[in-house]
C-alpha cells in the first residue's frame, strides 16, 4: 500500500532542508528487552507470550538505537533509520498491515522510505522525526469521548467536518524543520529549528498550552484544526512575548514541560498531584514558568512524567521526582506524601537518563545498570514479583547479565529496555 503524502512542499523549501541534529538524537546501537505484560502483543515475544517477570530478548532484524513503550505498543529505531513496530494496532498505532494472525505481537517494518533519526509513542500514536527534519505520525488521538483523528480535518460532501486517524504513516503539516519530537498519551510536541514550540492533538488537560478551556472540547467552533494542526505557542517573557528560545521538550501522559534555552522550565497541563510543582491541585492551559524548578545551584537536563508524577534529571546525574506518592511511584520510600517540590531519590548512585511508565519510575546509572520503582502489579519493574517497590530496586534477569543498559522507557502495562554487551 503506498504511503500517503499530506502536504506538498515547494521546491525551494526542499532545497533549503538540512540534516537536523538534537541533544536527544540517539546514536548508540543496542539490543532491546522487553517485560511485563504483553497480552497485546507490546512484547514483540510472539501471541503466545502474556506476560514476562524478567527481562526477554526480542529478535529484530538489525541493532536498535531507540526503544520506545507507547501505551501498549512498542516503536524501535533501527541503526539504518529503519523503524519496527509491534503491539496493539486497534488504531493504527502500528503503522503497517497485521491482517496475518500474530503478525502484531512481533516486529515488523513500517514503510517508511525517509532516514528516521527519533521516534516516539504515545497511547495509539507513533511519531517520527526525519533527519531532514520533517514528521510522519500514524494511529490516532482521543480525547475522553473517544477518537479525534490525527490530522486537520476535512469537509465531506454535506460540509461536515471529519478526522480520522491512519493505519500507515502521514506528513503533519508543517512549512519549518523540526529537531525534537516527543509524544504524550494523546498529544504530541515538536521543537523547531529556530527554537519555537509546536503542540497537537487532544488539549482536554491543557497538554497543548496554546488552547484556552473552553475550546479544548472538540476545538470548540472552530472544530478540530484547531487542536489537530500543530500550531507554535506563544510565550510571555519579560513582558513581552519572545519567540525561539526553546532547546527541548518532554511530555507526560497529560503535560508538557520545556526547557528554554535560558535555562527556565516551563509546563503546562495537568497538575492535579502537584506534578507540575504546582503549590495547589491545578491544570495549566498556558505555559508557566514551574518555580518549583528555579534553583541557582542547579541545571536540568531531562523529564519525564506519568500520569500524575514527574521524574527530574540535574546535570550533576542526581534524580528527583514530585507529585502523587502513591505505590511508591516517587521513589522516596513508605511512608511519603504528595511531593510539590523536585526532591532527591536517595540511594541512587549518578545517573545519566530517567523515564517514567504510567505509575512507575526509572534511571539509568552512568555504570549502565538499571533501577526501578513504583507500581508493580504490571510485573513492570524486573524484580520477579509484583510488589510495589517503593525504593529504587535494580532491575535484574539473565538478558541483563554482562550488558550495560542504554535507556529504559515505560509504556501503560509493559517496560522496553535498550542494551548492549560489555566489553570483555
């Protein structure tokens, strides 16, 4: 099946494009592991595997660079920029054809013939960053009524609006390179070239920043354009509203947070845990500067964020997380509250990557091994049980034994783990 082109761009735009490079970009070649529950197939283990308590070795085709959890699939970047998907394809998410029985719980190649430099996945979206700089995106996004589609709507033959998502890859509309994807459960952000910050999808949590309450349902009378075209956010500084000063961007299930190119964090979205650092239960539909970050003494250089928690990454490698303490999803022991302010995870030695699944948290030691905390009834963790942990516990299993780990990310039910062998 050919693969759909949405917007045409001009020659002169063509000749323009350049390789685009980010911080983010990831270049290291791995082997990916999978664990916990994989009853759609987000394992890549083959239909007849449900669950795993360990860490399992999927077989794929070439080395990986990034392995990304999406809600309950599983999208992996190759070394060639090729890009393998397996999981729940109810959607879309997939990108590829899964008629064959079986064919969704184990990788296979989405028809993508542009180089991809990064990847991501939300709940039933994949996004794709070429290295020249343009975004392909496949399955759909959903507000709490259901599916809103993926692109910006068309009109039918009784001038009704439509959206719908796409079982294979599409262009997102947009005339300026991107250097920086990342995908929340049902909305997706994009850093620019020149530093400006783009959003789309569902905005019902203020996960857009760019629309205001009473439009995020459906996009109010201006229907879904307005929150399926990505659009850039204004943002206010100084008094004044300054354009291109973003360096990079994160999202959580139902947030977003940049970072600017001053050094100053900015969210917005839910916060109903204090996730966002808020001193109040709130949501943010307009970017804020989160106070709860400002500290002379300290840089950040990465989030991630859950459903209603947040883990920080300093540049000196020290882990922190905030908001909701329950299961143990903070990582600061039994016994914790709700965290407003980026607290300390003791007893992790430095780190040098964090992520989060919906209730769990990760870091990756500058050592390359891996700990996990949070809910563990998802068998999530690789601890072999399913008891929450409420400390930082490394992860373990024979796939993990004399590998060094490259990233950790967590999806809904299942965690994906990028490895390599060490050097004898």
């Amino acid at each position: 099946m050919p693969r759909k082109r949405v917007l045409e761009k001009d020659d002169t735009l063509k000749a323009k494009r350049t390789k685009v490079s980010h911080r983010s970009h990831q270049t290291e070649a791995g082997l990916v592991l999978t664990l916990g529950q994989g009853d759609l197939g987000q394992l890549g283990l083959g239909p007849d595997v449900l669950a795993r308590k360990r860490p399992a070795l999927v077989k794929l085709p070439e080395k990986i660079i990034q392995a990304e959890a999406g809600g309950v699939h599983t999208v992996c970047l190759s070394e060639t920029g090729k890009v393998y998907t397996f999981g729940c394809n109810d959607e879309g998410a997939l990108g590829r054809d899964t008629s064959e029985e079986g064919s969704d719980s184990v990788p296979g190649l989405v028809d993508l013939e542009e180089k991809v430099v990064q990847v991501s996945a939300g709940d039933s979206h994949t996004a794709t960053l070429t290295e020249d700089g343009r975004v392909f995106i496949w399955g759909a996004f959903r507000d709490e009524n259901g599916v809103i589609g993926l692109l910006a709507p068309t009109k039918g033959v009784e001038g009704l609006e439509s959206s719908s998502g796409s079982s294979i890859p599409v262009e997102l509309q947009l005339e300026v390179p991107i250097v920086k994807i990342a995908s929340g459960s049902h909305h997706l952000a994009l850093v620019s070239t020149e530093g400006n910050l783009y959003t789309c999808g569902c905005g019902d949590n203020g996960q857009l920043g760019r629309v205001p309450q009473i439009f995020t349902a459906r996009g109010g009378r201006r229907g879904l354009e307005r929150l399926l075209l990505p659009q850039p956010i204004p943002f206010k500084q100084r008094g004044g509203k300054t354009k291109g000063h973003i360096r990079d961007v994160f999202c959580g299930s139902y947030s977003t947070i940049a970072l600017t190119q001053e050094g100053h964090v900015i969210g917005f979205g839910l916060s109903n845990y204090y996730q966002l650092g808020s001193q109040s239960i709130d949501t943010y539909y307009s970017p804020k500067i989160l106070t709860a970050f400002k500290n002379s003494t300290r840089s950040w250089v990465e989030f991630s964020a859950g459903q209603h928690h947040t883990v920080c990454l300093d540049s000196e490698g020290t882990v922190y997380s905030l908001g909701r303490a329950d299961y143990g999803m903070l990582g600061l022991g039994e016994g914790v509250e709700e965290k407003s302010m980026p607290t300390a995870i003791p007893g992790l030695a430095k780190a040098s990557s964090i992520a989060c699944g919906e209730r769990v948290g990760y870091a990756v030691t500058e050592d390359g091994r891996a700990f996990a905390w949070g809910m563990g009834s998802n068998l999530q963790l690789a601890t072999g049980d399913e008891d929450d942990a409420w400390s930082p516990v490394q992860m373990s299993g024979q796939q993990l034994e004399n590998r060094t780990v490259l990233t950790v990310t967590g999806g809904g039910q299942h965690t994906v783990l990028l490895v390599k062998d060490q050097q004898s």
